[in-house]
C-alpha cells in the first residue's frame, strides 16, 4: 500500500506502545495528519485498543484482550480506511437508472458483484440483503454467517438502494479477496465468529472485543502484508 505513511511508533508515558498509521496525500509527496487509525497496546496487560482520529479527537473502533487478534484487527481497519479499491461511478449510474425495476438491478448487481454477495428480497446469509418495508422505502443489511442483522441503511428509496447493496457488495467481495490472501500467507485457521468481526470491522459496521486469534501475528510483519497487497 504505497499510499500509506506508518510513523509514530512511540512509548506513551511507559504505559502504551502506539501506532499510527496516515494517508499520503495523492498529488502531493506529505502526509495528511488530520486522520489517522491508532493502535495502542497496554504494556502489562497487552490489551489493544483501535481508534480512529480525527483532529487529534479519538472514536474507538474496537479494543481486543488478544493483542494477536488484534494486530490483525489493526491491519484490517487500516486497510479498510486506506487501501480500499473504491465501487465504480459507471455501475451506480446504471443502477440509478433502473428505477425500480429489481430485474435489471439483479442482472447489473450479478455482473458486477456475483450473486454470492447480495440477495434482493429474500434473506440469504453472508450477503448484503434488502428488505422492503413498504411501497417505495426499503432497509439494506448485512445477514452474518451467524444469522445476525448488521443494518447498513434503513429506510432507503430505490433505485438509491440497489446503489447501496453494490457499495457493500463491492466491499464484501473485497474483503474475502483479501483474507484469502492473509490466510494462505500464514496459514491462519479463523473461527466463523473471527471471520465475522473483522468483515464488521472492514465494512465499518460494528465490533466486539475479546476474540482470540490462534496464530501470532506481530506487528513487525505488517509490511509484508502491505508488500503482499501492493
């Protein structure tokens, strides 16, 4: 991820190691300090906590007791926020253009996303899925691979809706694309509910805290990931 600048790497008052991670900013050679992701690990306890900041204004993301599990966590938001390929202008004009005709919709969402990452209508787990609740107002949602609800917008117009599926739908195929990679890199075993919280975290729709992640992964690896995604 070349775009990515990874300094202050500091020891806060013998209590916190912490990380920050910033944006360079894309047409000039610095680095935009207004946000950052910052992880901070409690030195005794090794308890993590991931932030986002925002005019030196911290928002918790989420805080993990595994600091293994949370390095990853780390990774992933960073990337989330950072490194994302972004969903193309071209399918959302023509998704705007249906109307509400949900047959073109699911054609132009199955081209562009496949049909493993949404589901118009019909609940159907691991998929971005839509629920129309009347006439013309629809909700948008995650349904996990434990058959929870992660809503993503309520109460939505179409065609704006089926925009919204193929914002999250990209994201979620994303997502997979890269944990298939981190995966084989160090030959990770995750629990569904692993899985879970981190395609939370990179959809920026909630976190737990407290999963515990079976193989160490440090901090000092994380270029190589990067260098693995670049």
């Amino acid at each position: 991820m070349d775009n990515l600048n990874i300094i202050n790497l500091c020891l806060d008052k013998g209590v916190h190691y912490k990380v920050s991670v910033y944006q360079k900013n894309y047409d000039k050679d610095n680095v935009y300090f207004d946000m950052s992701i910052k992880c901070k690990t409690d030195i005794v306890n090794k308890k993590m906590r991931l932030y986002e900041v925002q005019r030196n204004k911290e928002f918790l993301i989420g805080q993990y007791a595994d600091s293994e599990f949370g390095q990853l966590a780390f990774y992933i938001v960073v990337y989330s926020y950072f490194n994302q390929d972004k969903p193309s202008n071209s399918v959302r004009k023509m998704l705007r253009n249906t109307g509400e005709d949900v047959n073109k919709a699911n054609k132009i969402l199955e081209d562009h996303i496949g049909k493993n990452y949404f589901s118009l209508y019909r609940k159907e787990i691991g998929k971005i899925n839509i629920d129309k609740i009347n006439d013309d107002r629809c909700d948008v949602f995650y349904l996990s691979l434990e058959n929870n609800i992660i809503p993503i917008v309520r109460n939505k117009r179409l065609p704006s809706a089926f925009v919204i599926i193929y914002n999250y739908g990209f994201y979620l195929k994303q997502f997979d694309s890269l944990m298939k990679k981190i995966i084989s890199h160090y030959n990770l075993k995750l629990k569904k509910e692993e899985t879970e919280e981190l395609k939370r975290l990179y959809l920026k729709k909630m976190s737990n805290d407290n999963f515990v992640l079976p193989k160490t992964i440090y901090i000092k690896h994380l270029n190589k990931i990067l260098d693995c995604e670049s």
